[in-house]
C-alpha cells in the first residue's frame, strides 16, 4: 500500500479508530464483509501503519475481499491534532480504544469539534453519564450524535426494553432482565480490555454517584409499582436457575433511555439486570469472586495484581491472551426480559389498579465480546447513516434505546442473528 493512498484525505463514511486492537479487528472483518450492500466507503485508522496495515491483509484472508488498496489514516489517542485530523475525514467514527476511561474524551472531542458522528462499544457506565453530563449541549451545536454503549454492552438489554415497550398493549411497568452467556467446549474468554474497565470503574464508582448528582438534577416520577427487589443471590423460577445483579452497564443505559423517553412524555420503565447461574455452586463461586475483586480494586496494590494475573483472579474467564477461534464460535447469549405493566390503560388510570399484563421477550446471539458486539456496532453506523429522518430531530449524546427507537435497527440485527423475538405475551 503506498504512503499516497494512506495519507490521502478524503472524507470517509466510516473510520474505525483502533482497528489493531482485539474488537478492532472484528469490527473490520464485519465492515467488509457488509459494507458493499451498504454503498458506503470506509477506512481504518490507528497510530502503526505496519500494523494497520496486517489488519487489512488478515481480514481480506478471513473475509475473501481484497482490502489491500483501503485507505488507513495514522491516529493515536495521545495526539489530539492527530484525532482532529481524523475526525475531519469521517462522517462516523467507530470508536473501538479502551478503556474508555483513559482513551474515549479526547476522541469523543475531536469528534464533536469537527462535526463527525461518533460511536462506541463502551460498558463504563460513568464514561458514557460523563458524555452525556459535559457533551450533550456541544455536540447538540455541531449537529453530531454522541451514541456509547453500542455492542453487546447494552444493545441486547436498551432495545430489548424499547422492543418490549414497543409490543406491549398498554403500559409497560418494569422489566427483569436475565443474561444467560453460555461458553462452548473450548470454554469462553473475555477481553483483557473489558477486565481492565471493570476495574477502574469499580474502583471509581463513587465518581458515578457524584456525576449523576449532577446530571439527573431531577427525580423520575415515583411509580405506582415498584419494581421486586431481589436477594443479591437468588433462585429465579422464570428461568429455573440461581442469579446475582448483573455489575454491567445494562441498568444505567436503561434508565438513561427511560430519562430520554419520560421527557417525551412516555411512562418510564423500571429496569433491573441479572446474570444467570447453572447452578448454585456457581452462583456462589461467582458472588466470592465479586467480593475478592471489589476489595482489590479499592486500592491500587489490588489493582495492580488484578491488572497484572487477570487469569488467575478471575478463573481463567479474562486473560491477557487472545480468546481462540473455538472459543468464540462456540460461545453464545440469551437475554430474557420478563415485563409487565397495566394492559389498555392511560397514565390517568395507573393509581387505580394493579399491573395485569406480561410480556417475556428473548434476544438470542453468537459470542457477545467479538461476534455480537462488531454485529450491533457496524449495524449502528449504517442506520445512523441511511435513517437520518427517523432519529431524534435535535443531535446530542444518547443511548441506542434513545437515537434508534423508531429505525429499522432490530430488524437488522435480528438478520444478523442477534434475534429479538417475543416469547410470550
């Protein structure tokens, strides 16, 4: 590839920042194999040329496409006139550098500054509040949509929940949600990434609680019903297996979507999220877990050993090594979303009555990390792109659940195979 294709600046589509990175790499090989239907142009951006470079050469190998002519525009995240430059070629940014925590503001404001949409896979809750809390009027301004939190953290749970809002007769109350990911013979592995995420957010949540302060200045109606509290560790008979809180980014994306869509006037829904269990053994193996990796994170000794044996703190679930292919093909979700609200009523009539109506809705898919996740986030681009008139008439930071509630988005991802169906009514 010569210096002339990769230096040229055009303006692109879609860039993925961060296309060397694990996500990065699966998120190229979704683009290309999807792109072409899309009409739309695209590049790969990040700060090693050789390595970009590879990316291309290995996806074309995995995808049969030959991508040795796309174009690679040279970004790095501690170069802000290089996030700039970028920017200024985009139309969307996929942004695929984390932690987010470290590595997403400065891309988020390059973005905004120079008037490219701006996308990511983020599950750090108090990065996306803090988008959200010093972003929205800005990007609002430049006309740019700021959407976080677009793969497996939190498409399945926030358009699960709109899905559920949007098929349910009458007036949806709460919604449980149950996450069940389920590892194939090889076993699953998570990202070093994702583990390095969990643990400075943790380790920051106090920060979260002072944000939303200031953020959600003020309160939700209080509802008529309030949704169940649960033990932190419990047996659920809607799905016939032990459960604990789920610690993702899945509630707080909820409830900012049920803030966007109380503003419009639509009854906000109650959300908890929990994860599913095979056995009882396992639920409290994994509730010692969480209680090992609480304490170590609140001080930076701790952290230091979980970010340096990832492996060894977390059972082998995280690792500084590559999940392999057998991994990731054998590896799957379902998400069951158990609703239930006040059938055929109006608002006027919630402090009258009991909710009298269910709906159970299922989201199923491949691996969530590396085969769901590039899946939702390339999905994003394309509606954000060729569905302009269907999302919020006033740009700004938002949720998934919030910009593409009235696209074709679950459509789309249902043909991908991350199904959204309704179980039961």
């Amino acid at each position: 590839m010569s210096e002339e294709i990769a230096v040229k600046a055009d303006i692109y589509d879609i860039i993925i920042f961060g296309a060397t990175g694990l996500t990065g790499q699966y998120v190229v090989d979704e683009i290309a194999k999807t792109i072409e239907s899309e009409k739309l142009s695209w590049a790969v951006a990040g700060r090693n040329m050789a390595k970009l470079q590879k990316v291309l050469e290995e996806s074309g190998n995995r995808t049969g496409n030959d991508l040795s002519e796309m174009p690679i525009v040279i970004a790095d995240v501690d170069n802000y006139d290089s996030l700039k430059d970028m920017a200024k070629q985009a139309k969307v940014v996929l942004n695929c550098v984390g932690p987010y925590r470290f590595h997403g503001s400065n891309v988020v404001k390059a973005c905004i500054e120079n008037c490219a949409h701006y996308l990511d896979v983020s599950g750090e809750p108090q990065f996306l509040e803090k988008c959200q809390l010093l972003y929205s009027k800005e990007a609002k301004e430049n006309n740019v949509f700021i959407v976080g939190s677009c793969g497996f953290d939190s498409i399945p749970a926030d358009l699960g929940v709109v899905y559920a809002q949007d098929n349910f007769k009458g007036i949806l109350n709460c919604v449980e949600g149950y996450l069940r990911i389920r590892a194939g013979p090889e076993g699953m592995r998570g990202g070093f990434a994702t583990w390095q995420s969990a643990i400075h957010g943790y380790a920051h949540s106090k920060e979260t609680g002072l944000q939303r302060k200031q953020l959600y200045t003020t309160p939700l109606p209080k509802p008529s019903h309030k949704i169940v509290k649960r033990d932190n560790i419990f047996y659920s008979d809607e799905v016939g297996e032990y459960c604990l809180p789920f610690p993702g980014s899945d509630r707080s994306v909820v409830y900012r979507t049920q803030r966007y869509n109380h503003v419009l006037e639509r009854h906000p829904v109650q959300f908890n999220a929990y994860l599913r269990l095979p056995s009882m053994f396992y639920a409290y193996l994994t509730a010692f877990v969480g209680v090992i990796f609480a304490f170590l994170c609140s001080f930076s000794f701790g952290r230091y050993l979980l970010e340096s044996y990832p492996s060894f703190f977390s059972f082998g679930v995280f690792s500084k090594t590559q999940p392999t292919l057998e991994q990731i093909e054998g590896a799957s979700f379902t998400y069951k979303l158990f609703g239930s609200g006040y059938e055929g009523s109006s608002d006027d009539d919630l402090q009258n009555q009991s909710p009298d109506g269910n709906i159970v809705v299922s989201v199923t898919g491949p691996e969530p990390g590396y085969v769901t996740t590039p899946i939702c986030l390339v999905q994003c681009a394309y509606v954000l792109l060729a569905e302009k008139e269907k999302l919020p008439g006033e740009c700004g930071v938002y949720t998934p659940g919030a910009i593409f509630a009235k696209t074709s988005i679950i459509d789309r991802l249902t043909e991908k195979n991350v199904k959204f169906s309704i179980v039961e009514k």
